[in-house]
C-alpha cells in the first residue's frame, strides 16, 4: 500500500475542490515570505516582502525628516534667519523664499501624514494580528481548531453514509464554524490591507504634487554651475575654522592668565569634544593678569558669537542635506510600499477563497470507496495543514520582529541605527542560508547581491544623518557606547584561513566571516573608473567591490581619517565604516 501524499489524485469533485483548497492554502504566504530556493525568477519581487519592507522604511525615513521642518512661515523664521542665507541671498537673491516655501510644503505634509497615518501604517503589524488569530483557529486551540476536525472527518473508518457517528457530526459542526470565523478573518485583514493602500496612494499623490517646485529646489541647491550646497558648505567649513581658531586662542589666553595668577580652573564645561573651561573672576589679580582676563573674556564673547552665527548655517546645510537625500527617488519608495500591500492583499483573497473551498467540500468528507485512497487523503491534509501552520508561524515570527524593532521607533536615530542592525542581520543570516555550495546560478547569485543593495541602502542612509548621531552624546561616533554595537567578532587573518581554498571575507561590520566561491565575487568594481565614470559626482565601489554608485560630494565628504580614528580609539581598535563616513572602536 503506498502511502505516498504526491500521489493522492482525487476523482471525485469535493475531494478536486479540497487539493485544489490545501495545495493554494499553504502556498498562499509564498509570496509574502522569501524562500530563495523555491522561488522562480517571475516570483522574485513578490518573495522579497518582509525584506523588501525597506521601501517602508524608506518612507518612514522620509515622514520623519520632513516632519522637523518647519509647518508655517513663523516657525520657518525661527528656525532658519535671515542669517543663514547671507551667503546665499548674493548668489540667488530669491533662495530664501524659495527654501521657505519648499520646506514647509513638505513640513506640512509629513506632519500631518506622520500624526494621522504613519503609525498606523504597517503591513507586519496587521500579518501578525491575522496570523495568529489564524493559527488559533487552524491548529492551536484545543480540541476546537480545523485541523483536529478534519482529522475525524478524514479517518479511515468512515467510508460509507452509514459509518458516521456522533463524534464525526460534532466534528463536521466544528469544522464548519472554523470556516466560517477563517474567511472572516481573511477578508477583514484584506480590508485593511486595502485601506492602508489607499492611504499611501493619497499621500503619493500629495508627495507628486509638490515635486516640481521641490525638485527645482533641490538641483539649485545641488547642480548647475554654482550649486548651493558645496559652496554653502566650504564656507561653513571656513567659519568653523575661524571659530577653531578663536577657540584655540581663547584656550591659550586662559591658559596664560591661569599661570600669571597661579589660581585653580573654575567651573569645566565642555564644548563638542574640545574641552573648555570657565574661568573665574577674582578682585586680586595681577595687572597681566587683569589684561589676559579682558582678552580671555573678548575671545569668549567673540567665540560665543561665531558659534551663533554658525549653528544657523550649520542647520540649513543639514537640513538641505536630509532633504535632497529624502526626496531622491521618493515616489518610487512609495510605490514600492503600496506593491509591498497589494501583496498582502492578495496572500488574504487566497486564503479566504481556500477556507471557502474547504467549507464546500466538506458535504462529501467520509465518502471513500478505496481504502488506500482514503489514508492517502488523511495523510494529505495532516501535511498540508501542518506546512500551512509552519508557514504561518514564520510569518508571525518575522512579522512580529519587524514590528517590535521597527514600528515602535520614534526618533529618527534609533530608526537609522536599528535599519543598518535589522539588515546587517537580514543580509548576514540570508548569505548563510543561501550556502555558496547552491549559488553557482546567476538566479541564486542576483539574490545576494539584492541583500547586498538593501545592506548598502541602509548604510547610505545611515551615513546621511551621521550628524544626527554625531551630535548625539549617547552615540557619540568613536564613544566605547557605540563599541558595544560594533564588537569586532571576525579576523581576516583567521577567516582567510578557515575558508581556503575558498576565499574568506568578514562582512563590512567585522561581525561574521564568510566563505566565498572566487568566481562569484571577483571585483567587478574598478575603483579609478568608477570616480571617472561618476565626475562631477563621487564614484564609490559597495563595500564588496561589486557595483559603482554615485553620490553627492557634499553629502559624503571623507568624515573618518583612518590614523586618527586608531589614535582616538585606543586601547581598543578603531576602524572607519565602510563609507569612511564614522570611526567605530572594537574591542580585541
């Protein structure tokens, strides 16, 4: 007797419905859960849903920038005075208005999609609440799920109309109660699948509507002849050097004057990095003493002004920065959110037509001529249903996780930091999964480098609010805080080792080692002709020397020399990230 479940052919109508119902019931989460190795290449955007939810941070990422910018003309003056576009006003006298206008159209937008919408945006949140009531009602109540009633009603021993006892009718009622609570479920989880779709396609198109003035904007502040931004910024770079200077000054007067008095320090503050002390005024000082505390308290002041006269510059720079970043490619970040939905959508239309079917042919379960047929078709539903709950489980697990570490981030520093940590994972655990034994395909080959792209995205958005996080006492870049992030877990020396004859790599964050087939991952990157090929941009080969991106030189300028990032770090080790935008210290 073969018991063989690929070999169940049913002949009779219900048993066709009830296949055709299972079969489609455990393949309907394909597509919202990646599984490299069974998806077929038309299938790959679609297996991509819980990692492609980087379109949805995207758009977060987006929401949050644009919610700081001001919302009204008042709010805008404060944040931004005329002070801050001295430079720019000789160069194009109308700038200010236009940026005022510009930003607070968005500022506007943002705020009130952010308050409204965005926190309850998020298609994870809604494939956790359906998958676990799901899965209550499927298998994990007891005693009262569909799965245990099925059971009964496939058992060998009903094969006739007369076979049917007391328990088999209690079981068809049951089944037929979870197949009416099932499909609900799925048609309530496609409705807000639907409604979250139409709230992104609104603010789609509200986003579109401000495109032209915002993307005429942003190409005077980075393109034409005289772009706005670099000159901006190699001011800025020159006022800051003025104010360092002063600062220095300022330092080596005190230092002076703490020396003829021979006095203690005062009050110590700290200013940035640069440590700075108060000094404090005393009735019997010297007459050099007297003459360095007036000049002391003249650099002070003249510091202090600097430092003023900066911040607002500083703020413009930053904020045009984010802005032009954010707003590169927005509408596609967008769309690619709502096709995310739609597929969600869609997992729950199947899922409700499957529990339909199920319900339909119920009328015929207990109906078998053969016995073989009969244990072939209990084994095939006992299979179907467990491979469902499985999927459904990975689905909650992953959902969950998204959910927990992503929806619930308010601020735009955790945001960033917990993007790069969620794809670092993300990219590492799926490179392992794949085994380079199984990616001599070009089919398996695209997949990595997809989980490369989405790692590279993360960092360069990272790297786009590194003043975030450099202002950030709590993630101060360099600080022994944000070492505990980044403990160095992988040797070159000793990963080079294990993996030969393959080649072994460490991942860009020192965290794992990789073994690599030499064919798959030979340089295709040439570094010289990327900067040539991107001119006036700056050409930078992925951290694996496989793709060229090109990128704004104002907003990637070398942030992390390499010696002083060693120096800074010791006794531990410093190493710059990638990029060379943060120097990052490793502990041995």
């Amino acid at each position: 007797m073969s018991n063989n479940v690929d070999n169940w052919k049913p002949t009779r109508k219900d048993d066709i419905a009830l296949k055709e119902a299972l079969l489609t019931l455990q393949k309907s989460t394909d597509s919202v859960l990646l599984s490299p190795a069974q998806q077929k290449e038309e299938d790959e955007q679609e297996k991509k849903f819980l990692l492609q939810g980087y379109s949805y941070f995207a758009l977060k990422a987006y929401v949050m920038t644009g919610k700081e910018f001001p919302v009204n003309d008042s709010a805008f003056n404060a944040k931004y005075p005329e002070k801050a576009f001295v430079r720019l006003l000789s160069l194009v006298p109308g700038i200010q208005k236009e940026t005022k206008n510009g930003l607070v159209a968005v500022g506007s937008s943002c705020s009130a999609f952010y308050n409204d919408k965005l926190q309850n945006i998020g298609e994870q949140s809604l494939a956790v609440t359906w998958s676990t009531s799901t899965l209550e009602y499927l298998t994990d109540n007891e005693d009262t799920n569909l799965y245990d009633y099925l059971m009964v009603l496939s058992d060998l021993k009903y094969k006739k109309l007369e076979d049917r006892d007391e328990a088999f009718h209690e079981a068809l009622v049951g089944a037929q109660g979870c197949l009416k609570l099932l499909p609900r479920e799925a048609e309530d989880g496609k409705k807000q699948a639907d409604d979250l779709r139409k709230d992104l396609d609104q603010f789609r198109d509200a986003t579109a509507k401000l495109q032209p003035d915002m993307g005429a904007l942003t190409r005077k502040y980075t393109a034409g002849d005289q772009p706005l931004l670099p000159y901006l910024n190699a001011e800025h770079q020159k006022r800051v050097q003025e104010e360092t200077k002063t600062l220095a000054n300022y330092n080596s007067t005190f230092d002076e004057w703490k020396a003829s008095t021979g006095l203690a320090i005062g009050v110590g503050v700290s200013i940035g990095w640069i440590p700075v002390f108060g000094w404090v005024p005393l009735g019997f000082l010297s007459y050099n003493a007297d003459r360095l505390a007036g000049s002391y308290k003249r650099l002070r002041e003249s510091y202090e002004n600097l430092k003023k006269e900066n911040a607002s510059e500083a703020l413009l720079i930053e904020s045009m920065n984010n802005m032009v970043r954010q707003f590169d490619g927005l509408e596609m970040k967008i769309q690619d959110a709502i096709t995310v939905v739609g597929v969600l959508s869609l997992m729950f239309e199947q899922q409700r037509q499957s529990y339909e079917l199920i319900r339909a042919s119920l009328s015929g379960m207990g109906l078998m001529a053969e016995e073989e047929d009969a244990e072939t078709r209990n084994m095939f539903i006992k299979s179907q249903i467990k491979g469902t709950k499985k999927k459904l489980q990975q689905l909650q697990k992953a959902a969950a996780g998204f959910v927990k570490a992503i929806l619930t981030e308010t601020d735009m520093k955790n945001l960033i930091l917990t993007i790069s940590s969620i794809f670092q994972t993300a990219y590492n655990q799926i490179l392992l999964y794949l085994d380079l034994r199984r990616c001599d395909s070009p089919k398996m080959y695209s997949m990595r480098t997809f989980f490369l792209s989405a790692f590279v995205f993360t960092a360069s958005v990272k790297t786009s609010f590194g003043a975030i996080l450099i202002n950030d006492d709590q993630y101060e870049i360099g600080s022994k805080k944000e070492a505990q992030l980044y403990q160095a877990k992988c040797d070159p020396d000793a990963c080079a080792q294990q993996c030969a004859p393959k080649v072994g790599r460490c991942d860009p964050l020192g965290q794992q080692c990789f073994c690599e087939q030499k064919i798959l991952f030979e340089a295709a990157c040439d570094p010289d002709a990327c900067t040539q090929q991107c001119l006036p941009k700056v050409g930078r080969c992925d951290p694996l020397g496989q793709k060229c991106f090109c990128e704004q030189s104002l907003m990637y300028p070398a942030a992390c020399n390499p010696d002083a990032c060693a120096q800074q770090c010791k006794p531990l080790i410093g190493r710059c990230d990638p990029l060379g935008q943060q120097c990052f210290c490793y502990k041995n």
